[in-house]
C-alpha cells in the first residue's frame, strides 16, 4: 500500500538512496534539506522538494503524511569534539523540534538514522543492540540523545518508531552516491588515490591485533541498508520504539579495503603507515540478528569487491 512520507536529509548521501527506494516503490516522497551538507540534484526525480530546516517542519508537516524517515543530521566525529555546540544544536534540538511538529499534525510513525558510534569501545563482537552505550564523541553521544528522546515520545504519546544503528555504509546506488565534504570514510578515499586526486592513502595503525594489523569495519551497502528503512516503516507499531543495528556481521580490514581497490579498479593504490588515531576500535562488526528477526532483512550485497565496484561506477561518473 502507497503512502505519504518526508524525508528529512533526503538531498543527502542515505537519504537520497532511501528517497529513490520509497519512489520506486510507489511512494509519495517530500524530502526536506537545508543543503548544508546535501546536494540539490541528489533530491530524486518524483519526489518534492522543500529547501529549509527541520526547524520548521511544524509550517507545513500535516496529517497526510503517513511518517517521517529522518535523515537530517551532522556526522562528522571530529568536527564533533570541536564543535559539540554544533551537534548538540542541530542533531538533538532540530529532532526535538521535529518530534513535536509530529505529535502536533498528528504523524505517528518514525525512522531514525541512528549509528554505531552509540556504543563507543565494544566490549564484545559482533556487537548486540543489549550492549552498553558508551558513545566516546559528541556525535555518538547526540545521536544517543535522540534514541532516548524517541523512546520517551513512544511510551508518553503513542509514536511507533524504529532506529537503524549503521555500521560502515558504502557503495553507490545508480547516480546516488557518496560525496562527503570533507570526505572522511575510507573507500570514497581509496578511491580518491585511484583517480589520481589523493597521492596516498594513510593507514592508521598497522600493529592492531587483527589478522594483517589493521583496523577491521563491517561494510554494508547503501542498497540494503535502504531497503532496511523499508522494511522499518512496515515494522514500527504504536507505542514502541524497536532499535536495529545494520551491518553484514562479518569485517574487512583497511588492507583488504585498499587491495579490493586496486583489484577493481585496475590502479595502484600508495599506501603509507601513520600513527594509530586515538579512539579507533581494533575492530567494529555489527550483529544483524534483529534486523532479521524483527525487520525480516537481510542484505544481499555484501561482497566487498561488489560494493566498491558500485563505489568506483559512481566516483567516475562525477569525473566524466
């Protein structure tokens, strides 16, 4: 059954994918973007577009839409700690201000773009939604924030939301793709030296207690976390607010990453060994078990050469 649904953060990387997901999917979309980080023709073909803050959602958010996906956030874990005032501000007071312009018009359904970095160090792996919150940057720590604020919202006014803690999204989706400002994630970097635009790129740490010494993540591609935020919309129920974690719930370390690269991209990839960065995990994988029982998902592209493939598909197309 079609329905009516803002996308908060849609002009984004994940929002926009989302976007194109809900359209293809027979969906009416108004995605909401300030621009701030977004790009205007990242909003897809069919959808609607409103240039302005999640501030202001409560001038024209109304009861016919039947949910919100709220993608609309700050996610750069350095810029955090220098500017917490930042995140505190837009991550946690734009959600406040978004959550009561739903309870005003009467929209009672809710998908969050939560993160990993709520749970800071790990103390086990892959990593359960039962483990401690730990966040260790003001970005993990405001996205935390909001987790609670819903929870509450769900209990006290009857919301049905759902939070989909992402591990390490990558890939691209058609002509929808990453495109970060300073960019900060590891593929769009690799793939940076590939091109020719970045002579290097750093490892950070080589001395881990990994199988080849460095930092090992857990990759998911942008394709099916999308359809995860699908499957959230059919799942959220009145009153309840279900947390998710989505990854693949197995790991590729840097060096796989930057070998994937040349592999794929045909190129030489320049690697050179930097300090390690204080706060970086040995490794991050997720545990998906949730997401499978209570979602009914499973990703389908998990092969890392696949997603980079895509990665790669995408960046040259910006080239050209």
């Amino acid at each position: 059954m079609s329905g009516k649904y803002l996308v908060t953060g849609g002009a984004g990387y994940v929002g926009s994918v989302v976007a194109q997901h809900l359209i293809e999917a027979g969906h009416e979309v108004v995605v909401l973007d300030n621009l701030t980080t977004g790009f205007r023709e990242g909003v897809p073909e069919g959808a609607s577009f409103i240039e302005g803050d999640i501030r202001d959602a409560a001038t024209w958010l109304d009861s016919s839409f039947d949910g919100v996906l709220h993608f609309a956030a700050f996610s750069q874990v350095g810029e955090s700690v220098a500017k917490p005032e930042k995140y505190w501000d837009n991550n946690v007071g734009g959600t406040m201000a978004l959550l009561g312009a739903m309870r005003e018009a009467g929209v009672r359904r809710l998908v969050f773009s939560s993160t990993a970095a709520t749970y800071g160090e790990p103390r086990q792996v892959p990593i359960p939604e039962s483990a401690p919150t730990s966040p260790t940057s003001p970005y993990g720590a405001s996205k935390l924030a909001v987790d609670h604020m819903i929870t509450g919202e769900a209990t006290a006014h009857g919301l049905g939301a759902v939070s989909l803690r992402y591990f390490n999204v990558a890939g691209a989706y058609g002509r929808y793709g990453e495109r970060h400002d300073p960019e900060s994630h590891l593929i769009p970097l690799v793939l940076q030296v590939a091109q020719g635009r970045r002579e290097a790129i750093s490892v950070y740490g080589d001395d881990y207690p990994t199988p080849d010494g460095t930092c090992v993540r857990d990759y998911i591609h942008v394709a099916d976390l999308a359809e995860a935020h699908l499957l959230a919309l059919e799942a959220a129920a009145p009153g309840e607010h279900l947390i998710c974690n989505l990854g693949n719930g197995n790991g590729f370390s840097v060096r796989e990453v930057v070998e994937t690269v040349r592999r794929v991209t045909g190129h030489p990839v320049p690697e050179v060994v930097a300090p390690r960065r204080e706060g970086d995990p040995a490794v991050l994988v997720a545990s998906a078990d949730a997401a499978r029982e209570k979602l009914g998902w499973s990703p389908s592209r998990a092969d890392l050469a696949g997603i980079v493939a895509d990665a790669w598909q995408f960046t040259q197309q910006r080239a050209n």
